[in-house]
C-alpha cells in the first residue's frame, strides 16, 4: 500500500491527561498537509493526514507519540507539528469522563 513521502511523529512536551482535543485545528491541518480541499476542484493527496494516537483522558507520559503526520510536502511538517501540539490541551490532573450514550429512548 502507498506511504506519505514523510511520516513524522508528534511528541507530549508535558507528562499529565488529554483533558481536550481540538478537531477543528486537526482538520485543518489535514487540509493544509492535501488531504481535503477547500474547493470541489481541489485535489486530495489521499496519502496525507493525520493518525491521532491519544484521546481525550489518556495518561500521557513527556516523549510519548500524540499523533503521527502523513505530508509529502517537506516543508508542511513543521508547522503542522506545531499546530497539533496546540489541538492537544494536557492537564495534570484527569479530566471528567462523560457517557457518550446519555439515554436509550
């Protein structure tokens, strides 16, 4: 199966819980690296993305991998590391675990 020409890693700079995840920065920064468009012209590099490996409440050690980038342009990555830092919001303390399923009608 086809690879993105870079795979990079995203790394915690702080040990503590993901208490947020912002979607919107991580969709645009899938946007950014090709993998959507911003119009029906645009092409899509199918081979670009993101692969978020922590979610909201994961214990998250300083060094671990948060996500990986999937670019084949050299040049995106280092923003887009930057930005995915800012989409992950850790806290020392873990955060509030709500029921996905809040009633069966």
């Amino acid at each position: 199966m086809p690879k993105a020409k870079y795979i990079e890693a995203v790394y915690a700079k702080e040990e503590g819980y993901i208490e947020n995840l912002d979607a919107e920065i991580c969709g645009k920064v899938s946007l950014a690296l090709g993998a959507g468009r911003l119009k029906k012209e645009d092409e899509i590099d199918h081979l670009t993305g993101l692969v978020l490996e922590k979610k909201i409440g994961d214990k998250i050690d300083k060094g671990e991998i948060l996500a990986y980038i999937h670019a084949n342009v050299a040049e995106k990555i280092e923003e887009a590391k930057e930005k995915i830092q800012e989409a992950y919001k850790i806290s020392k303390q873990k955060p509030t675990e709500y029921k996905h399923i809040l009633n069966i009608i």
